[in-house]
C-alpha cells in the first residue's frame, strides 16, 4: 500500500508519499505561501531533480490539489492514479486528553480535534484544513491523524498536573501534555532496534534539539515525562521560545515596558531563546560563527542553551532511577557536534562519556560514546513521516 503523509500549516504544508510494503520513500514536497502571492511547490521525485512550480493557490484545498498532481505527473509522479494511494496520515499537533495513539478520521474523531483547536490555536485549525481539503479531493480514501501530544499521555499525575488550583485542570484542561511525540516515539523506538535490547528493558533520554527542542524520559517504552507543557512554550530554551522562566516575569514586564495584549505572549515565543540572548540568530549555525569570533553574547547563549538541556537529562535520570540510553536528534542533535560536546562534557560520573572521534559525525545513526561509557550515546535522525505512514498503514490495513 502507498501512502500520502499530509503535514499541514497555515500557509505551507509538506508531503511524502511512502510504498510500505518496503517503506521506501518515493516522492516529497513543500507547498509554500498557500492564499498568498507567489505560492509555489516544490517537488522531488526520489532520485530526480526537484521540480518547482508557481502557481495561484487560494486555500488548502487548491494546494492538496497540486500535490496531488505532482504525485500523478507522467514525469515526476510516483502513482498512475489516485488508487494507488490506500490511505492519507495526517500529523494533527495536539489532541488534548482525548487520544493516546493514532487514529481512524471520523466525524466523531473531527469534532474532538475541532475542541482541542483552543489549545493549539495555530496549530491545530491549519491541520483540520488539510484533513479537510483531503476528504473533499479524495472522498473514499481511509484518512488516519497522528498526534503530537498522544505519546506523551502515558505520563503519570505527577508528571502533568502544575501547582496551580485543581480545578483550572478540571474546567479547562491546563496540564502538562508534551509535543514532538512522534519524533521521541520513533527514536526510542529506534534505540531498542540499534542495541538490539527489548524497549521494555531500556531507559531512554530523548534530545529532539531543533528550532523547537525537547528533552524525554522514556521508561521502558513509555513516556513519564516530557519537558514542553501546555504549549511548546515550557522546558529547554529553543531557537526563539524561551523555555522555563520565572512566571512573575511576564507580568514584570508587561508593566515595565507598557505592553498590549498578546505582546508578551509573542516575545517569549518568538523573539527569545537563543535569538533573545545572542541577538545574533536563532540559527546554531549562526550563533557558533557569532561566538567564534568572540561574541560574547553568542557565547552565553550556547552556554545557556547546554546547561537546560544537561539540567532535564540530570533530572530525568533522577525520576527513572538511571539511563541506558541518551538519544540526540533533530537540526541541532544531529548536526551540531559541538553543542552535543559541550551537553555530554563532565558527565563521567553519571557513567556518560562520550567519544570525541565517534562524535565527528552528522545526519547518520552513529553510537557515539566511548565503549567504557555505562550510558549509550546515540545518533539518530528523526523521521516523524515514516511513523505517520506507518501508524497510518497499520490501522488502515486492518478495516481493507
Ligand atoms: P529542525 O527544527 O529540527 O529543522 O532544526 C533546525 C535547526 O537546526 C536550525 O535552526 C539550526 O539551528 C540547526 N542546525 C542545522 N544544521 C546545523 C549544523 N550543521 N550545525 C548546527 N546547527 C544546525
């Protein structure tokens, strides 16, 4: 069976198409600037050069159709017709307490998601317009939604409820539920296979370091913490997300500097993390060219940005009385061997000792700590499509 991995955003939205009888990737893609000027699609044919196209897109449903296109092209397509496509899986953000694992599109299903639209206001409607604009172009093909919250919600009380007054969880649903779900699944996952130990056996620290990054604790197979909270806000400091601060902070300022609503809101989200403290970037790339030069600010941000992420590995460490494994991925974890470095650096008493040689590596699944180290350190690009089309594969197949 093929199927079409549907990831949508306000404006853009991505694509791969998967044979999963050997998951091969076939083809993927990028819609950009959907109801804007200059809207345009990239595609790539596996083993072909990229084809672009601009092109006037109004809506969601005008972009699926030129995905759709592409897919069938004579030259660069990868299906003769629709048929061939058994099943769309679309990535939905966030699916409150509702859902744990991935599941069958029904009316049903769509109106919880249309609840959770609250707690993902920029996320979640961009998702639902995908789901939409699919069901009108291909009405009798099997839809499935993969959430970023579901691995998470096997996380204990103690884990997810904040101090604040009960009844705020009770009436409106504030709690901790965790982002990245798929990608810290997929690791684990990953982990289990390339130490070839059972995942129930293994205690698993994962790193999804990227524009967006957060740490996990994955006590055999099961996520028990997770550092991002009600929103992607919370835990490590990201590129432009400040992580955890002091709350009083926000009033402090929204005083301080006399600003309207929503404006503090945006400035943790968007103008903090190491962008905030460099000034530089929120690119790591950036900020290291920054820092060699002896930008202090660079420098501090760096620095900044290691020490959260040693603070969650230290802690989760703590709640699952020890590690086996520690996992880096993502744009930073997977390419940046000085940050990673820096992260593993005097830890040798926690018996995680990483091997600077084995560390010289990017993008490719590599053990990278020293055969004396207790802990493993390991390398892997993340691949949050495969585990959509294969969620989406294995729940399909069962009702074909
Ligand atoms: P992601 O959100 O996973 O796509 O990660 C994107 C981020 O990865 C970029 O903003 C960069 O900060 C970082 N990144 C990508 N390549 C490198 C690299 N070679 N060295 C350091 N950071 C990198």
């Amino acid at each position: 069976m093929k199927v079409l991995v549907i990831n949508c955003g306000s404006s853009s939205l991505k694509y791969q198409v998967l044979d999963m009888t050997t998951e091969a990737l076939l083809a993927k893609g990028l819609v950009e600037r959907i109801g804007m000027d200059g809207s345009v699609i990239t595609h790539e044919k596996i083993g072909m050069d990229k084809f672009i196209l601009t092109v006037p897109m109004k809506d969601h449903q005008d972009a699926i159709g030129h995905v759709l296109e592409a897919i069938q092209d004579a030259d660069h397509g990868v299906v003769a017709s629709m048929d061939e496509i058994g099943a769309v899986g679309h990535r939905v953000v966030h699916a409150g307490e509702k859902y744990s694992k991935s599941v069958l599109v029904t009316p049903a299903v769509l109106r919880g998601l249309e609840e959770c639209c609250e707690l993902a206001p920029l996320h979640n409607p961009p998702n639902l317009l995908g789901i939409a604009a699919c069901q009108a172009l291909m009405p009798n093909t099997p839809m499935v939604t993969v959430f970023d919250t579901a691995f998470h919600q096997t996380m204990p009380p103690e884990s997810y409820i904040y101090a604040i007054p009960y009844e705020y969880y009770q009436k409106h649903g504030i709690r901790r539920y965790g982002f990245h779900g798929t990608s810290h699944k997929y690791v684990a996952e990953r982990t289990a296979d390339i130490l070839n130990v059972a995942l129930d056996d293994l205690k698993i620290i994962t790193c999804h370091l990227g524009n967006g990054a957060s740490v996990s604790a994955i006590k055999r197979g099961k996520c028990i913490d997770t550092s991002m909270g009600f929103t992607p806000l919370e835990g490590l400091v990201m590129g432009t997300r400040s992580g955890d601060i002091d709350p009083a902070i926000v009033t402090f300022i929204r005083e301080k500097e006399k600003l309207e609503q929503g404006v503090a809101n945006d400035i943790l989200n968007k103008k903090s993390g190491v962008l905030g403290i460099s000034g530089v970037s929120s690119d790591f790339r950036d900020i290291e060219a920054a820092a060699e030069e002896g930008n202090e600010r660079a420098q501090l941000a760096l620095k900044v940005f290691a020490h959260k992420v040693r603070f969650y590995i230290g802690a989760y460490i703590a709640e699952m009385n020890g590690v086996d494994a520690i996992v880096f991925t993502a744009g930073v974890g997977e390419n940046d061997i000085e940050m990673r470095d820096i992260i593993c650096n005097d830890l040798g008493n926690l018996g995680i000792k990483l091997d600077l040689v084995k560390n010289k590596v990017r993008g490719k699944e590599t053990i990278i700590s020293r055969d004396d180290s207790k802990v493993k350190i390991i390398l892997i690009p993340t691949n949050e499509e495969l585990m959509i089309a294969r969620d989406t594969y294995n729940i399909v197949k069962k009702i074909k």
